[in-house]
C-alpha cells in the first residue's frame, strides 16, 4: 500500500553466511534508506543512497554494504553474519528534492541468523 | 544516553480513556519531529507531524517544546484500534534527508 516493496519476507541464515535483501522503492523516489529493528527496539539507522551513491551513514560496520540501481530500487548486503543481526529490516523511500514529502517504509525483510 | 528516549509502557487503558506520551530528544539540531505508529510485526507508519505551535488531527495532539527537546502525544477517547506501539522520531540536520532517529517505542494496549 506504500508502494515500497522489499524481498525476501523471510528468511534464515547460518552464522557466518552472506545475505542480499532487495528494496524496490515507490515510483519517482529518488533516496532509499535502510534501517535494522530488533526486537523491543526502534528503527536504527543503516545507510541512505541517493541518486546511486551513498550520502549518509548510521554506525554500522562495513560488512553492511548496499547498492542503489538506476531504476532507484537498492539492495542491502550483510557479510559474515552474526546472531546479533537477527532483525527486522526495513527499507524508506522518499523524494529528496521535496523536503516535506512523507517518507514511506515497506513491510520488511526478517531475517534470523541461527 | 540515547537519542530519543520514550517510556516503554506498557500503557493500558479502557475504551475511551485519555493517554499522553512524552519523548525527549538529546540533539538540539534537529529539524523535523514526527510520531509513528507501529503495529506488531508490521512496517512503521507516519501518524502526524509534530510541530512547535502544537497540531491536532482528530483525537490525537501533537506538541513540540524546543527549549525542553520535549514532544509529546496526546490521544483522546481511546479506541481497541489505536493499540499499537508509538515511535517517537527525530529528523536531524546532516546525515541524509532519510535519516530519522527513532525512540524504542511505547506500548498501548487499549482495552474493553
């Protein structure tokens, strides 16, 4: 209904591993945002890509990398996972260029590290 | 400290029962304030804006005190849908116009 759409819905991942989650942002928004929820926590902060380059970062360690394609959709990669990556993770896109248009989160990926 | 502090609740509360939230935010230079709703193991959703001369929209009431780095959500005439868990969030100045700093949440649990 936000026209953000996010792939896989679930999944799970053995300690160690790599994961792709996939982002498809709504139609004519140009800046997508990742954010890690776990349980009993807010939304934090991963990474904003705009226009296909990364603009702004939360502190979060390098095995978290991502990508935005040209088509403004992106993908969030997570490298030698942990049990602590374990979470909800959300995706937000949104148009930049105006500052009071609403920013739209889709319904998530969950991922569980075992 | 975190950024964005809320009281967990739970907070439970009959039908028709007036509930307030508070949050109070650490980074003076932050430039939008918004409350979200989120539903149990569903994607967050923008509920209102939050501005200094204070908005309402229906039975609910946003307010924001800058000098305190207070905001606070009033509902009102409460009803068994508006259970859910209430983000407090904060856009900063710098770090991407998508950054938003969120709270952990509070509970409600409106009850019969």
């Amino acid at each position: 209904e936000t026209g953000v759409t996010q792939s896989p819905t679930h999944l799970i991942k053995t300690r160690g591993q790599q994961v792709t989650l996939r982002c498809s942002s709504q139609s004519g928004h140009n800046t997508v945002s990742w954010y890690q929820q776990a349980l009993g926590q807010g939304p934090q902060f991963i990474f904003q890509y705009y226009r296909e380059e990364e603009n702004g970062r939360g502190n979060f360690p390098p095995r978290f990398s991502g990508l935005q394609f040209p088509n403004y959709s992106s993908e969030l990669n997570v490298n030698a996972l942990e049990l602590d990556d374990s979470a909800l993770y959300l995706c937000a896109s949104s148009l930049a260029e105006n500052s009071g248009n609403t920013i739209y989160f889709g319904e998530g990926s969950w991922l569980t590290v075992v | 400290r975190k950024e964005v502090e809320q009281d967990p609740g739970p907070f439970n509360v009959p039908e028709g029962a007036t509930v307030a939230f508070n949050c109070t935010y650490s980074n003076s230079a932050s430039q939008s304030f918004f409350w979200y709703r989120q539903d149990c193991r569903k994607e967050p959703k923008l509920l209102m804006s939050v501005y200094s001369s204070g908005n309402e929209d229906g039975r609910f009431t946003a307010q924001l005190n800058r000098a305190s780095q207070y905001i606070s959500l009033l509902i009102r005439d409460s009803k068994l849908s508006d259970s859910a868990t209430y983000l407090c969030v904060v856009r900063p100045f710098s770090g991407g116009y998508n950054k938003l700093i969120f709270g952990a949440g509070t509970r409600l649990a409106v009850h019969p």
